[in-house]
C-alpha cells in the first residue's frame, strides 16, 4: 500500500472509530462484539441492505480494534434487472470507507419456483468457494433478532419440530465453514439506525415488501401481531427455553450414537436393540444421523420417511428398503445400514 492510502486508510479508520462516541451506536457495537468474539480473519456477506451494510460498519470496527484482516463480498444474483448496478453502486459507496467489496455472480439458468431459498443456497455455495480458496474459516451473515422470530412462525407453518423453530441459531456449519450471526440478538430498527447513521442510505430490495413469498407474508403478520401487544422480549425468552430443551435433546441424541451404534469406515453401521429404546425424538435424531453419515448426505432426508422406517423397526421382525442412499435392513432384532 502507498504512503497516499494509507494515510487515507488511516483517516478513514479514525472516521469509522469516531462514530462509537454515539451512545446507540456504540452499545449495539458492544453487543455485537461480545456474540462475535473470534480471533481470526473473516469474510463478511454484503447485500447492500441495512441489515448488512450495518454489519459492515460493525465487522470493520472489529477487524480494527482485533487486528484482523476481512473481506467483503456481495452476489449479484442477477435475478432483477437493477441487480449488477445495485451491486456495483454498494462497491463504490463502500470504497469511500476503505471497504474493498469483491462481487461475485451467479452465472446460468435462474429457476421458476422456490426462487429466494435456491438463490440463498447459491450464495452460500459461492461464498464458502472464496472462503476455502482464501484459507478462511468464517464467514459472518447479517440475520437479525427480526429474522430469528420471522424464521420460528415460517418453520410452524411447515409442521417442523422442535430442532427447526430453533434452526437459525448464533452459528452453523455449512461446507466446513463457520456461518456466524453476530446480529441475531439486535433488531432490525438498531440495524437500520446504524446504516443511516454511517453511511446515510442503503438499498432497498422490491422482494421484501412482494407478499407472494411466504417470508413477506409472515413479515407483515409480525407487524400487525406487534400492533396487538406481542412482546419480543417475552417471545424471545421462549426461543431460548426451546433452544435449551433441544441442547438437551441434542446431548441425548449423541449419547445413544455413541453407546449404542457401531460404524465400520463410514460405509456401514449396525444399530444395537437398545438404539431404539431411547425416547421418540432421540431415536428420531440418531437414526436421521446415522443415514446422513452413511448416506454421505449434507442434508438429514425428510422426517416422514424416517417415521416409516422407525415403524418397521418397531413392527417387522425382517426388512430390507433403502433411503438417504443407504441400504437399511433387520435381521431379527438388530439394524444394519450399508451405502446403496
């Protein structure tokens, strides 16, 4: 780097710094920094949103302050017509801030249907590409407590159980990568107060008020239910009591693979009969587990078809069917389970 930009640079750090001398600010920047609390490098995913071009703000101040070196990255998903010039316009908006944005765009045939959850998988898929390239384990996202409590009425509506109303938690991996959500306990007004307040506009995207997505529908449900009284603080007390429910679950669930599976190179494994006297939702989980490993799947297959398999166990003597790309058989009382 030049003497020129870094002196920029440094001009530009102390600018960014200065803002923390604003109270609103700086107490959501300390929330944000005792949830992140990471050492090492990172790459942070941009929209251009106040969601992410407040976490933008927030995971500069940390690499400052932590001595961390990150990089931004937004996708133009090339699904609107504007989308390539949004991108471009939040790059330029960022370099006035020493912010290098890198875009990155998905090329090829866009679907028909379930077009935001296929383009959020594409995202995922095209970050965690530059983070492995780059030797980056973390990646930050911008979901918020909004987003959690949008999440928890989407999952009830799909009959999910009580591991999917608490899906969208601090971290998850995904490809080996650490997706972090620094923001899931801040709402979404600190966020929007935060991009005004630093970068003085954001971009406004014309799919979060179309109400033909289920997320926007749930979105305005929310708001009409908030007018009614709901308390987010109480409703967020809730979250976390099912959430320490599931760890439970969750500690359970290992214990019964641990004592009561046998897996030979990850290509077969055989259940003993005590697998499957633990309680229904552990037996549930380890047997969703064991075809993810088995089957070499990212995904545990869909929970009816689990149903029926845990039915035969309980009803046939013998049975041989395959799901998840496993071969699943009972020979008297014990479970076996090979790669098809």
């Amino acid at each position: 780097m030049s003497q020129k930009n870094s002196n920029a640079s440094k001009k530009t750090h102390k600018f960014l710094l200065n803002k923390l001398k604003d109270r609103r600010t700086l107490k959501i920047y300390k929330e944000f920094e005792g949830k992140l609390a990471i050492n090492k490098n990172f790459i942070v995913a941009v929209s251009g949103g106040p969601d992410s071009l407040a976490l933008t703000f927030l995971s500069k101040i940390y690499s400052i302050k932590k001595s961390l070196k990150v990089k931004y990255f937004t996708v133009d998903h090339k699904l609107r017509k504007n989308s390539t010039l949004e991108a471009k316009y939040v790059q330029k908006k960022l370099k006035n801030f020493s912010i290098k944005l890198n875009i990155l765009t998905w090329r090829g045939p866009k679907p028909k249907k379930n077009i935001q959850s296929i383009a959020r998988e594409k995202r995922y898929e095209l970050l965690c590409d530059k983070a492995k390239k780059n030797r980056i384990e973390n990646i930050l996202v911008g979901h918020h407590l909004d987003d959690l409590f949008e999440n928890f009425f989407i999952r009830i509506l799909r009959g999910s159980g009580l591991q999917g109303l608490v899906s969208l938690g601090s971290e998850v991996q995904k490809n080996n990568i650490n997706l972090i959500r620094p923001l899931i306990n801040i709402e979404k007004d600190d966020l929007v107060y935060i991009s005004k307040f630093v970068f003085k506009s954001y971009i406004e995207d014309p799919s979060n008020e179309d109400d033909k997505f289920k997320r926007v529908k749930v979105r305005n449900l929310l708001k009409e239910l908030s007018l009614e009284g709901l308390d987010k603080n109480k409703f967020f007390l809730t979250i976390k009591n099912l959430k320490f429910a599931n760890e439970n679950i969750k500690f359970y669930t290992k214990k019964n693979l641990e004592k009561n599976v046998t897996i030979f190179q990850k290509k077969n494994a055989i259940l003993k009969e005590n697998f499957f006297s633990q309680s229904e939702e552990v037996i549930f989980r380890s047997f969703g587990e064991i075809i993810k490993i088995i089957g070499k799947k990212y995904y545990t297959v869909r929970g009816k078809k689990i149903d029926k398999i845990i039915d035969l166990v309980k009803s046939k003597s013998s049975f041989k069917v395959t799901l998840g790309g496993c071969l699943i058989k009972k020979v008297n009382r014990t479970v076996i389970l090979s790669k098809e």
